[in-house]
C-alpha cells in the first residue's frame, strides 16, 4: 500500500518539539512490511499549491494525518477536504489529541477513520485490514482504538485497546527527519534557555547540541482540563534511556536535554537511577511535568548535582478550592514547599497556573497572590521582575475533559454537531494564553476575567519594588503614565514599531533599576498589558487601583472602542445586579464528579456511541 503520514501546524512557527507521535507510526509500519511517506507539513510549511500537487501526484491509499491537540481542528478539516479533492479514493485516518472529537471529524470532515489513544498498534492493525481489498467496516469493528461510521452513517467507537507497555515503546528514528532535512530544526545548537537563565555551562559542553527526549509515558494524575487518553503511567526501562542518549551523543553531538515528559520522577527509584547516570554522562538538562508532590530537598538537591538545571511544576493555583476543582491532588502548601524546596537545590523554575476555571472568583484569585508573595523568596527574578517567572494561561476547554463537558452541560457549546464544529474552529490555532478563544464559566463579568492576569503580575511585581527592594514610584509618575499608556497603545497600533519606543516616567524608573525591556515587563511569555503594572504603584490607598486597571485592560484588549465600551458596561451591570441575584453555587470539588456526561435529547444520531470517548480514561 502507499501510506503517507503527515503533520498539521498549530502556531504561527514551527515547533521545535520532534514529531514522535509520527515517527512511531512510520516505524510501526515498517514491522509488518509497509513503508510510508512523511509529509513534515508543520516544519516545510508549504503553500496550498504545494500540497495539493503533493496528494494529487501521489494518489495515496492512506492518508495518516497528526493532529496533536485540538486546537489543530481548523486546519485539518481543511487538509482533509484538500485531499479527498484531488485524491478521491484515499483513505483518512486522523490521529492526536483532536480524535476525542471523532464523531465531529467524522461528520463533518472528509476522514474516515480516527484512531483512538496511542496509535503504533491501531494503525497498524487497521492498515492490515485494509490491504485486504474486500475490507468491510464489519472487519475494522474488531480493531480496538478505532472510531467510524459505518455504511448507514452511525458512529462507531471499538473501545480502547491497551497502552504498549513501556518496554516496547521505539524510540524515534532520526533518519526519517534526516531524510526531509528537517533534523537541524530538532537537533539543534546549545539551549536558548541556558542563556535566559543565565547558567554557566562547562567547557566540556562547548558546542554541544540539544535534543529532545522522552522516558515515560501517561501520567499519574486526571487533572479536569488536562486530555487523558492512556491509564497508567509507563517509564522506560532504564538500559534503553541511557542507551539512547548514549546515540544521541555518539551520533548528533548531544550534550543538553529537554526531558519533556508528561510525568517525570513519578517512579522516584528509576528516576534516581537515570539520573545518576546523566550526572555521569555529564548531560545538562531540564525536565517538564514534575510533580510537586514527588520532589523533596534531597532529590532535587542531586538533580542540580547531577546536571538538572531546571523544572517544571504545574502549580496550577494558589487556591486549594481551585486545586480541587482542578483534581490536582495536591495542597497549597505542598507547592509552596516544592518551589522552597526547588530555590535552595539551585534549580530554575517558572510557576505556570491556569485561571477562570468554574469556581474561579476574586477570592480564589487573592488567595493565588497571597501563594505568590508568600513564594517571592522562592521565585528568580528573571529579567528583573518575578512577575516574569510566572506563566498565567485561561482555561481552555478540550474535548475530552471534564472541563469540556461542565461547558457542554451549562450551555456553553451549545448541544449540536455544528455547534461543537463552530467551537473547535473558533479555538483553532490560538495558543492557551489567548483570550480570543476564552468561554466565561466563571459568572464573573468578562472585563473581570480579564483583568485577573494583569493583577496577578501586577500586584506581585509590585510588592516586590515596594517592599522588597523599598523602591518608591509617586503618584504622580504613576498618574502621567497612566495618560500616556492609552495613546502609546494607539501609536502602536498605526506604527508598530513605535511601542517600544514611547516611554512613560514609569518605564524611565525602571529601566533604570531593571534590565528588563517592555516586552517582558507585563511577564513571561504570556502576561501582558501595559497598565498591569503601574496601577498597584500607589502608596497608601488603593482604592481607585482596581478601577483605572478595568478601564486599562477594556481599552488595550479590544479592537474597537465599541467593544471596550461593551465590556465596562458589562461589568457595571454586574456589579447593579448581584445585589439582587441569588448568590450562584459554584464548582467546590473536582469537576469529574460533578458533570453528567450523557447525550442531550436532541443530540445528533450516533452521539450515545460517542460517550466512552466523552468520558475518557
């Protein structure tokens, strides 16, 4: 059969985080005699011209197509309809994170087929059945991890096969990326994050490239905006790791890793045991998705001794009501700890923490700031300020998810198949930091939820100057700051280049006590808005702080005054009306146990199969 397995772009560049997923496709493939074409359509980019000849050239039997995440559901609707354009009898199997929508890709796109959780075993399967040319959709019923319509259009989901245990997960062959010529973007020079941090590398490691890896699979916990496909959590048996990373120097001149795990440390023994052996190797590396509650003083003490230099909590909250929502699993003080615990071993972290989920009010908020302040001895100063060292994403509702369904069940999808279409579209290609895509579960005025992420930074960068340092800004620096934000804005957006250029009094100050530009003052990455900073500047009083931030943020985060307008008398309306109101019974647990995942009365035909998948593991 001629196979072609190909990626989608999710953001506006090139990730640099390897394709694995279809890597072990192809490699799967090849253990039952079938090879496959990779289309690296995420890394090459290429133009629509471009890909239709590809396809129409090719005339694939199947077409395997990667979507990560779901937010990937925009372009691979598109990619599919491109396809079953110029190449009418190919078959498309979409694969990812973006299956958990199956019944939707299925109606409503030109696939055929999803796979269902980690797909080496199900493609391969599937791809057996169809070399057979009499296969029935009879035949493909038997195939665990699928989902299809059959020949009367009803949805059909086989259920989810076993995940492969961890010894018998490939590790990916770079030779295919060699191939496309694609490895450089994944096997790369020394980290940019070395330099950020402002760590000291050895000698030895001069010129040293950085790769990728990853030595578990699953994840111990259920967070309820988090997609779960797979039960259990796997590691790779040890021997292999090492082996592995050994190639990786051997062969690419590899001397930093990025362990992206989903769930690294978990298994505290094996992971003793790795890394002792990269402290030996003399690999420097960082590591995502730690736990807060695996680590202590010691183990993190012999990662920074044997060559770990950062990691990654998903603190989430600084409210245990919202780490409860959330099914974190974990207490206030167990983070509060982890990050103690992580300052004193010498080891950089960035607390990331997802806000506005259901229960989010200014309450959970404050108790988020008050975590904060408590943690500021714990937190880098990184480029200046801490707000820069503390990553705030709005919860995105993913199929899949609890998260997901509490929208579902209050009406905030709406019950249809189109309904769900139209929001997987409106979230497509928009990174979790962005509001664009936001649902307002929280029954908070929208202009309120916006203004949280500003007055997380805000108040802690704050707090640091005043406090901390005993630095004094008056008022009056304040104030003509405040006047000149909104006309820099509208400068900015006729001559972008002019943004960074105007400055207020308040810039002068602390550029002159900071090396930190504008970018990064509003924080890390995703935290923004101009005002968030200089409106907790006043000495005494806050009062009016609050107020001149609302007017702030309603002005910089729209597009139209029209619509700034909208969200003020949003707010205003709210704040009249909760007099009035009932006072509104919010999410206090886990999100799991509250949502009743059931298909509506009017819902689409099919949609009762679709529950499993609803539910998820």
């Amino acid at each position: 059969m001629k196979i072609c397995i190909c990626t989608t772009p999710i953001r506006n560049d090139p990730t640099d985080f390897p394709p694995l997923g279809s890597l072990a496709i192809i490699q799967s493939l090849r253990k039952i005699g079938h090879d496959a074409q990779f289309y690296n359509i995420d890394y090459w980019r290429p133009e629509q011209e471009s890909i239709s000849a590809y396809f129409y050239d090719n005339q694939f039997d199947v077409v395997g197509i990667s979507a990560v995440v779901s937010t990937a559901y925009g372009y691979t609707k598109h990619l599919a309809d491109l396809i079953r354009s110029v190449s009418p009898d190919t078959v498309i199997v979409v694969g990812g994170n973006l299956a958990a929508s199956a019944e939707v890709l299925l109606r409503k796109c030109k696939s055929d087929f999803c796979v269902v959780g980690d797909g080496e075993v199900i493609f391969q399967d599937l791809i057996l059945a169809l070399s057979d040319k009499s296969w029935t959709r009879e035949i493909v019923k038997a195939i665990p991890g699928l989902s299809f319509l059959d020949e009367n259009g009803q949805f059909h989901f086989t259920g989810y096969g076993k995940p492969l245990p961890g010894d018998a997960i490939e590790w990916p062959d770079y030779s295919i990326l060699e191939a496309d010529g694609s490895l450089p973007h994944y096997i790369h020079g020394a980290p940019s994050w070395i330099v950020e941090y402002g760590l000291e590398v050895p000698a030895a490691l001069d010129g040293k490239k950085t790769a990728t890896i990853i030595t578990t699979k699953g994840c111990v916990a259920r967070c309820t905006f988090c997609h779960r496909w797979e039960k259990g959590y796997r590691m790779r048996p040890i021997d292999q790791v090492i082996e592995h990373i050994r190639f990786l120097q051997d062969k690419y001149d590899v001397g930093f890793l990025n362990i992206a795990d989903e769930n690294f440390g978990s298994n505290r023994t094996l992971t003793r045991e790795l890394v002792t052996h990269l402290g030996q190797m003399g690999i420097i590396w960082r590591a995502g998705g730690v736990r807060a509650r695996t680590v202590d003083l010691e183990t993190l003490r012999f990662w920074k001794a044997n060559g770990g230099r950062a990691v990654y909590y998903g603190i989430e909250s600084g409210s245990q009501t919202m780490l409860d929502v959330m099914e974190k699993n974990t207490a206030v003080d167990t983070n509060v700890d982890a990050l103690k615990w992580t300052h004193q071993a010498g080891l950089f972290t960035i607390s990331q923490f997802v806000i506005a989920m259901p229960g989010e009010t200014d309450r959970t908020i404050n108790e988020t700031i008050d975590f904060l302040k408590k943690c500021m001895p714990y937190l880098k100063v990184f480029r200046g300020l801490p707000g820069s060292s503390v990553s705030v994403n709005y919860a995105q509702s993913l199929p899949g998810t609890p998260l997901y369904e509490y929208a579902r069940e209050h009406g905030f999808l709406g019950n249809t198949l189109d309904d769900e279409e139209r929001y997987l579209i409106t979230i497509s290609d928009i990174d979790a930091y962005s509001f664009d895509h936001f649902i307002n579960y929280t029954g908070q005025p929208m202009l309120k939820v916006l203004v949280w992420v500003h007055r997380i930074a805000g108040e802690l960068n704050a707090h640091y100057i005043e406090r901390v340092l005993g630095i004094k800004i008056s008022t009056s620096i304040v104030l003509i700051s405040l006047l000149l934000m909104p006309i820099r804005h509208l400068v900015g957006k006729i001559w972008p280049s002019l943004r960074t250029v105007i400055k207020t009094p308040l810039d002068r100050v602390i550029d002159k006590h900071f090396d930190v530009n504008v970018a990064d003052r509003s924080g890390y990455f995703n935290l923004r808005g101009p005002g968030a900073l200089s409106v907790f500047f006043f000495l005494g009083d806050r009062r009016w702080s609050y107020a001149l931030l609302a007017l702030s943020v309603a002005y910089t985060s729209r597009e139209s005054v029209l619509d700034s307008l909208k969200l003020i008398a949003g707010h205003i309306q709210w704040s009249v009306m909760r007099r009035f109101r009932k006072k509104e019974v919010l999410p206090q647990k886990s999100l799991r146990k509250i949502v009743d995942i059931r298909a509506p009365d009017n819902a689409d035909q099919g949609s009762e199969a679709m529950i499993p998948l609803r539910t998820g593991r």
